[in-house]
C-alpha cells in the first residue's frame, strides 16, 4: 500500500532507483507552477515532442495549456530520471487497444520494463510508476449536478450505494468511486470506450477486490480524491 506520495517541485528531485516488482512510486506537482525539476516552463517547447507540442497548443484558455505542458513537461523529467536519458530523448508511444486493436491504448515507453500513468485534475497532477501496467487518477470533488448525471451510469450496486447516502455525502463518495473506476480504466487502456458499469470499484471507504489487479487509495489534499490500480504478478503454483 501506497502512504506517501513524493512531492516534484522547482528543485531537481531526487528519484533513486526504478520500482522493480510489485513497487509503485508515486509523484505529484502544482500545475499552475512556472519551475518544475530545475525547468522553467518556457522552456517546455525543447523538450517536449511534436505530438505533445501540437497538444498544447489547442487548448484555447492559457491555463489549460499550462497545467497540460506543466504535467508532460513533469512527467518527462521523472522518466528521464528513472532511465537515465535526457527527458527530451525519451520516445512515447500507445500500446495496441485491448477492445478494437487501434493504436489509441495505454501510453507507453519503448523501454519494457518501466510504466507510468499520468493524471491531473484542478491544479494537481500524478504521475505513477511501476514495473507493472498501472493506472492512476485524482479527482477533485464533483458538483450534486454531476453526481446525478452520472449515478445512473455506474455499475447497479454503485448507483445503490450512491442512493444510499445523504445529497452532501454524494459528491466525496462519488469522487472516491470515480478515481479508482479511471484508475483502472487507465491501467487497462480500455478507457471510457465500454461504460462505466465495469469494474465494480465501490463508494466505499476501502476499494473491493478487483481481480487481476491491486487498487489503492492514495492520500490527496483537500478537495481531492485519487487512487492507483495495478497489475498482480501472475500466481505460480509450483504443483503444476
């Protein structure tokens, strides 16, 4: 279980070691801040690549396109840190889509034997890395408004669950369901293409078990909810 979440900041950060095995490790950042790891943000455009340049760059409010450069121009530091590359020499790319095959999947590195997720909401972003596939999401609490357009999208047991509760504690709830949901969506790259009823991931305090997978409550600041999923080794029953 994951209780402490490393802070990326204006200075160069000390990353240590790639997670090897079931390890996860998980950073965060102020996307509205203008210096991340010893970069200023101006000189975001060096580093990042084409596609991601081209991203940014549509986003119509200047904000938008901050906290987007903030959280890639971050999320290449770190990857650069754990392989050892300058960040703008790490190559991205998409896994294959488990539902359709198209090349819209899981971002992903060329290097096999480091993963990563990334997620922002608000002013703050995640980023996770493992050895493993692994999904992240943070949250910010939800409005009443969204909370009824989506309770009855959810699985039947989480709509329940929701229906359950007071109108004030709805939106906290359903921000706990939402992150670990997306968490899960992410790790497996199937997104938001087959609904939201699958996996059961529970307005529960503590997430259920969810086969295949490890899923976690991360700690976040007020206001905010955020959770990580990832893949459990295979069992090896050594009588087979």
């Amino acid at each position: 279980m994951i209780t402490h979440v490393n802070q990326l900041g204006p200075e160069t950060p000390h990353t240590g070691p790639a997670p090897t095995g079931t390890q996860a490790i998980v950073w965060s950042l102020d996307t509205t801040a203008h210096t991340i790891a010893g970069h200023h943000i101006h000189d975001a455009h060096t580093i990042l690549d084409t596609e991601e340049r081209t991203k940014a760059a549509r986003f119509l409010q200047p904000d938008d396109r901050h906290r987007y450069t903030t959280s890639h121009l971050a999320l290449r530091i770190l990857l650069g840190k754990y392989l050892n590359q300058p960040p703008q020499h790490i190559t991205l790319t998409r896994e294959p889509c488990p539902t359709c095959g198209g090349p819209h999947g899981r971002p992903a590195l060329t290097h096999p034997n480091l993963h990563f997720s990334l997620s922002h909401s608000g002013n703050l972003a995640y980023i996770a890395l493992a050895a493993t596939p692994v999904g992240i999401d943070i949250e910010q609490t939800p409005t009443p408004q969204t909370v009824n357009d989506i309770i009855n999208t959810l699985h039947p047991t989480e709509t329940a669950e929701l229906n359950a509760l007071t109108p004030h504690q709805q939106p906290p709830a359903l921000a706990r369901l939402w992150a670990r949901k997306e968490a899960c969506l992410k790790a497996t790259g199937t997104g938001l293409s087959q609904g939201l009823t699958h996996p059961y991931v529970s307005t529960h305090p503590t997430p259920p078990p969810t086969p295949g997978w490890t899923l976690t409550d991360l700690p976040a600041p007020h206001g905010y909810t955020a959770a990580l999923a990832q893949t459990q080794p295979p069992i090896h029953d050594p009588a087979l």
